[in-house]
C-alpha cells in the first residue's frame, strides 16, 4: 500500500501540464496573430502587451495614410521653378514622409553639397550648381520651427509668419525654403487619417486603454487629426528626444505600448514596455519593435491586444485548473483513495486538457 501511494503521489507530482500551461498558449496566440499578419517578436512581448494601460502613437503613417499631397506652393520670391527646384533637390535626399511629395514638385534637380538632416526640424546644404545665381549659398528646408531655432537661419517676416499660421490652422503642414538671408519658397502639405484608425482608437478605449497621440507637427494639424481619430489626448512639435522623455513618463504609471513608422522612432520604440512598428515602416523601426504589424493597419492593434489578452487569460486558467487537479488528486493519494488512474489523469490527462484549452485561443473572437 505505501508503495503504491508512493508511485501514485510521484506521478501525480509530474509537472508536464504546469510546464505545458503557458508556453501552449502563447505559441497558439503568437500563431493566432500570423493569421491577421501580426507578428509578436517573443512570448515576452504577448504578455507586456496583454497589460498595457496606455498606448502612445505617432501621427504620420501610423494614425494617417502617411501619403502627403502637396495643397499649396508660393514663391516667395525670384522664379517659382528654380524654388521648386530647389526645394525637389533637398527633399530628394530624406526619407521623411513629407518629403516624397516636395521632392515630385519637379524631375529638375540642382547640385548640392554638405547635406544635413536636422532631426525634427528639416534640411540644409549648400547649393553646388555653378550655373545658378545661389551658387555657394546655405539652404534651409523645413518646418518654422526650424527657422525659430537652427543658427544661421534667417528668421521669417510678418507676412510669411500669417501665411504660415494660416496654414497650419487649416491642419496642414509647413515646409519654407530658404536661401542666405532669403526666403524663396512656402510649400504646404497634408495627411489624411487611416480610414480604420477611429475605430481601432474607439475599440481600444473599450479595453480600458488610453490612447495618447505624439507627433512632431505643429499644433494645428495635430489638434485636427486627434479631433478626428478621437484619442484621449495628443502632444504636438515634438522632437524624437522629447517622445523618448514622454514614453518614460507614461511607463512610470502603467505599462505603456509605443506605436511608430518612421526611422525617429526607433528609440522611442526601444524605450516603451512594448514598442509596436507598422510594417511598411522604416527598416530602424521593425528591427526596434517588439511586435510588428505586416498589414500597416490600425485594426491590427486592437486585434493583436484581444489576441494577447486570450493567451495570458488561458495560460491563468491552465494553471489553476493544473494545481487545482493536481493537488486534489494528491491529497487522495496520500490518503490512499487514488488510483493509479487517477494518478495518469492528473499527469498526462491534465497535460492534455491544458493543449486543448489552448487551442481556444484560435477560435476566441
């Protein structure tokens, strides 16, 4: 009789189905998420976002189609095709959203040398073209903030200043051009939201998510594309070192989920609980994420958190039916009333019941 109690206790003691609780789960949620072109880097990054309580998103390519349209373009002064040029010729060389429809303005392209990216703020470089009247002369293009802030960049007059406030309070972005001391050119640009992103905003809140907008536009295309998304709140004129500050304000209060496209937000990405990409989003961003979203839809996210949610809801209740089993079984056994069938159940069958469970994950909704 002891002996059998003793084999019966030993196998019941097996810990396959506590081993097989949560890593059963996760596997199936991670393939669960394949499925909706969601991919969770590691079982780490399912759980984090399964507990987030805030989630930051930037505002070009992640809440917006992040395909600008240039609305307005005027020369501020001298010939408006050698400004175009001009302006075609810095933006060719970024990789900013705004600047792929600046740099189709005009196929023309000028000569230019000691090119600069100025993060958050635009370009500069020198005009090399021997046969122009700019020859030699320092380029700025970029937001007003820019002009506000860079050394050696002219400051603009009070009619450029309304012209540009007028724009911006018509939720459009602002690009000024300049040469030396001159302003030739204002050009103004806008996004339109992601037809899913007020949706996806709505279904997270039902989640009890915040949902917090970052973004390094002015104030006006900010306030528009927040109103219209309907997020909890949004910060504008940002510069990457400033959403870095603001995730590491977030993720003292909650676990915090971070969502981007573009190359800036890489460290931003990194710092975050969870850093989330788009996947037509800069190669920096994918390769800082935790989760990528190959579809580039906003619906992913709510998609992704419902998935995550179901995994670690499921891998709780493998536990806790596993030990529940297990222990009520042990105590018989110790008590001699267990068989050794109830002995296997409790091993292997529970082992069993807990795949099974985790299967649900695939069908959940």
């Amino acid at each position: 009789t002891a002996f059998r109690t003793a084999v019966s206790v030993l196998v019941i003691s097996c810990p396959c189905a506590l081993g097989l609780a949560t890593p059963t789960a996760i596997a199936v949620g991670s393939g669960r998420g394949a499925r909706f072109g969601i991919l969770f880097k590691s079982a780490e990054a399912l759980e984090t976002l399964a507990g987030v309580k805030t989630l930051l998103t930037d505002k070009t390519g992640t809440l917006t189609r992040g395909e600008m349209s240039v609305t307005d373009f005027t020369a501020l002064s001298g010939d408006e095709e050698t400004a175009k040029t001009l302006l075609a010729s810095m933006e060719a060389n970024s990789t900013h959203p705004v600047a792929v429809p600046l740099a189709a303005l005009t196929d023309a392209r000028a000569e230019l040398t000691d090119f600069e990216v100025l993060p958050g703020k635009g370009l500069r470089a020198v005009c090399a073209d021997g046969n122009s009247v700019f020859a030699g002369k320092l380029l700025f293009a970029g937001n007003p903030r820019l002009f506000e802030t860079e050394p050696g960049a002219p400051k603009p007059d009070e009619k450029t200043v309304n012209a540009v406030k007028t724009l911006e309070n018509e939720g459009k972005s602002v690009v000024l051009l300049s040469c030396g001391n001159v302003f030739l050119a204002l050009a103004a640009v806008a996004d339109t939201l992601r037809p899913d992103s007020r949706a996806a905003v709505a279904e997270l809140q039902k989640h009890g998510v915040q949902v917090v907008m970052l973004t390094g536009d002015h104030e006006g295309a900010a306030k528009k594309i927040a109103a219209a998304a309907g997020v909890d709140g949004y910060r504008a004129g940002l510069l990457p070192k400033d959403k870095e500050e603001i995730v590491a304000e977030y993720t003292k209060s909650g676990v915090t989920a971070m969502v981007g496209d573009g190359i800036n937000d890489a460290p931003v990405l990194a710092g975050a609980d969870c850093g989330a990409a788009m996947g037509s989003g800069a190669d920096a961003a994918i390769e800082a994420a935790d989760v990528v979203f190959m579809t580039s839809s906003m619906s992913a996210i709510p998609d992704a958190l419902r998935i995550a949610k179901s995994a670690v809801s499921i891998s709780w209740q493998n536990i806790v039916f596993a030990l529940a089993i297990k222990i009520l079984v042990m105590i018989l056994g110790l008590c001699g009333f267990a068989s050794m069938w109830m002995a296997v159940f409790a091993d292997t069958g529970v082992a069993m019941l807990c795949v099974l469970n985790s299967i649900r994950v695939l069908y959940k909704k």
